[in-house]
C-alpha cells in the first residue's frame, strides 16, 4: 500500500466482515496509506471500537484520509477532516444484497477517479447498490455509465437530503 501511494496511486479498502469478531488481522497498520476505507456500520462500530457508527467512523477518520460508511437502504455517509457528507439510499424492492456492497464501492471509486464531489460519489454509490440489490445473483445489474445515470434521473427527488 505504501508504494501504491509512493507512485501516485489511490487506495482504498474494504475489510469486509470478521468472522471471528477478533478484528485484529492487522488492518490499523494500513490506515495511514488508505485513500478511503470502506466499511458498513457494523464494521465501523467493530473497527472504530464504538456502539455509535458515527463516533466509530468519526475515530477511523483520525487514522484513515477518508472514511465512507454503507448504510444500506439508508443510503451512505463520507467523513474527511472532520467533515460529514450524507447521501440518502434510494427506494427499491430488495431481491438479492450479494454484491451490493462492491456494486457502491465501485460507483463511488468512478466518481472519485473522475474527480467529483464526494456527495455525488456517494450518489453513485448509493446507485450501483440500489441497482445491484434490486436484481438477484449480485452481478448484472448495470453495464454501463448511461443505465446509472437513468436510474438516477428516474428517482430525482425521491433521494433528496
């Protein structure tokens, strides 16, 4: 991680779920070379050692350039320096949550490598999920940039802060 970042490069990470609950695999070692560390609520409280998300991210935002918190049909949360941005989900009948958590991560890198606001990378991210969870089998559910951007534009309004 420290020679991606010696190079130039972004890093991110999403530790996913510790079976064991031990979370001690090493991850707080990597902290001052991550970009952003993705995580769910639960995994913020675990790692942020708090029963608050918002105190536990708020702590992993002291180690970590970027913290985003997934929140599911609550859509997602972003601190950097102290600063909180919220982004509300979007409604949509729930088939399948495999590979909704990816599907986010991937909508909110795009509009990060592009250079946009962390809002609207958020919005993505919150997309990509809705539009993942909405379909079973976790895959499939977008092809492209333009069947985001329909989705988005269908449910202007019904995501607004």
């Amino acid at each position: 991680m420290a020679a991606a970042r010696a190079h130039g490069l972004s890093t991110s990470l999403d530790p996913g779920w510790d079976p064991a609950e031990a979370w001690d695999a090493g991850l707080g070692a990597l902290y001052a070379h991550l970009d952003i560390l993705f995580v769910n609520e639960g995994e913020a409280q675990a790692l942020g050692r708090d029963a608050d998300w918002r105190t536990a991210a708020g702590r992993l935002a002291e180690r970590v350039a970027s913290v985003v918190v997934k929140r599911g049909a609550a859509g997602a949360a972003a601190i950097r320096r102290g600063d909180w941005t919220v982004q509300p989900g979007f409604p949509v009948q729930p088939v399948d949550p495999t590979g909704a958590g990816d599907a986010f991560n991937a909508g909110f890198l795009y509009g990060r490598l592009a250079g946009w606001p962390i809002a609207e990378c958020l919005r993505w991210g919150n997309a990509c999920g809705a539009m993942t969870v909405g379909r079973p089998g976790g895959s499939g559910a977008f092809r492209n940039r333009a069947e985001v951007e329909d989705f988005i534009r269908m449910h202007m309004g019904t995501n607004d802060q």
